[in-house]
C-alpha cells in the first residue's frame, strides 16, 4: 500500500472549525421544503424542518472571491490532500430534537479521522468531519457524520 | 398497506418517483448557497468534466430517502432516530429516480429500514439505511 498521508496531514486529525449560529426561520424551511419536493404539510409551511434541513441551513454562505472557478467553495477545516478527485460521499445523521423556526442553533464542526485504503484503481484517501448541533442552551439536536472519499 | 406499528421484515415502504427537473436543482442549489457549476451550467458539465447532463445534489437524493422514511410514519407515533446513505453514482436531470425501502429487521421498539435511490436502469445510485423507534 502507498503511504500518502503523512504525519504532517494526520495531525489535522481533531482539527475543529470556528462554530456557527444560525436562526431558523419559516421562511428558509419553506424554501427548503419546496426545493427538496415535500408533501408533508407541516414542512411546506415552515412550521417544522424537513430531516435533512440542518445540511442547507450550515451550508457555507461564502462570498464569490472564495470560490474555485468551478464553483465550489472550499472547506476550511480540510488540510490539502494529495488527491484531489472527490468520489462517493455519505452522511450520517442521529436525531436527538426537531428543529422549528425560532430556534437559534450552533454547529461544532470536527475533523476526526483522515486514513488511506487502496481501492481497485489506486489508493483512496477517507476523511470524517462530524458536526454537532445544538440549541442555545446547550441541548443536542443532530449528530452528523460526513465520510468522503478521495481518489 | 404496512405501517410501522406492525412493521415485519421483508415490508415494503412506499416508493416515489422523482424526476428533477432545472427548476427544482436550482431551488436546492439556491437554498444551500451552493454555485457547483455541474448542477447548473451544462456546457461546463459536458464539456469541462465529461458529465451527459445537469448533475443532480447528491444531499438531494438523500433528502429523497428521508421523505421515504417520513411518508412511512407520518401519523403513527414511530419517529426517525438514525438516516445514513452514500451517494455512489451520479444521476442527471430528466432521469426518472425512484426512492424507497424495506424493513430489515425489527426488534426492541427500534425497526431498520435499508433505503434506495434507483435510476432507470435499476442501479442503486444512492443506497442508505434507517433506524425507527416505535413507541
């Protein structure tokens, strides 16, 4: 097996990002209902978010200098890999609350695991970042572990 | 049809066709602040990275999966504790995909569901699974 990461990558194994707040509004659960095709009423009229709704809502607001020509906006807490070519991703989600407008709603975003496997085309490079959400006084209300795959 | 309150392995969970069309990918894009040209520039998609079409939010295709889940327990007292899927293969606007599951196991007031996003040709692009608990 190559040995791609080396101890300079792996020590941003723990890394965490600055955390953000964001107000839930009616409005965005609308939005976001209707973009994702609900049909549950409750959702269609922001007075609930759909289980997904946390992955747009701590979506990166970013301005256009930070994007790559692509369009993609680089996440911050991922050191520079040495590949580069973004495979299959996947999430992980556990609910502990629902999320209603009003809320008011922190993400602690933490890089916890960087390994290597060699797939049938040549080594992969796997990363996690796990984000917790939680209300202002602290209850949990989402667990999320995201895994990609790099080749 | 089954419900969760006498789920048993091998039910089937109600299955949805979802073919996205322009407007819904950019509504998504919009709302995620996400500029991917894939998702909305064709000639990029084409031309530069070699895609047959508008290549469809990976994070979409699993919202799909929970809209499975939920239209399941929707009015019953089950609720979603856990949802994971990968996104293994891409899909493209004006594809018919179809969303649905099937209870793999039940025991202790939790049922496991193994959920699918299928493309016409019947691959599973996006497979994930679930876990329900049933009061």
């Amino acid at each position: 097996m190559s040995n791609l990461l080396g101890p300079e990558l792996l020590a941003n194994i723990g890394k965490q990002a600055e955390p953000k707040t964001e107000v839930v509004t009616r409005r965005d659960i609308r939005k976001y209902a209707i973009a994702t095709g609900q049909t549950l009423r409750r959702y269609l009229d922001g007075d609930e978010a759909p289980p997904l709704y946390h992955v747009a809502l701590f979506w990166d607001v970013v301005e256009r200098h930070e994007l790559t020509p692509d369009g993609v906006s680089v996440d911050k807490l991922l050191p520079k890999f040495p590949l580069e070519k973004a495979m299959a991703g996947g999430l992980q989600i556990t609910y502990h609350a629902k999320i209603r407008p009003g809320d008011v709603l922190t993400a602690h975003r933490t890089l916890t695991d960087i390994y290597e496997k060699s797939g049938r085309s040549g080594p992969l490079i796997f990363y996690e970042i796990v984000m917790e959400v939680q209300r202002e006084d602290g209850t949990p209300v989402i667990t999320e572990k995201t895994t990609r795959i790099l080749r | 049809m089954n419900t969760p309150a006498t789920a048993q392995v091998g039910d089937l969970l109600p299955a949805r066709d979802h073919k996205c069309d322009n407007i819904q990918l950019f509504f998504y894009n919009a709302v995620l602040w996400n500029a991917h040209r894939i998702h909305f520039d064709l000639p990029y998609a084409r031309e530069v990275e070699g895609y047959p079409g508008l290549v469809i939010a990976g994070p979409l295709m699993g919202d799909w999966l929970a809209q499975v889940v939920d239209q399941w327990i929707e009015g019953t007292r089950a609720s979603l504790v856990q949802i994971e899927y990968s996104n293994r293969q891409a899909a493209y606007v004006g594809e018919v995909l179809t969303a649905g599951g099937e209870v793999t196991a039940v025991a202790d007031g939790l049922i496991q569901v193994a959920l699918f996003v299928k493309n016409e040709a019947g691959d599973v692009i996006t497979p994930g699974s679930a876990t329900i608990r049933v009061e």
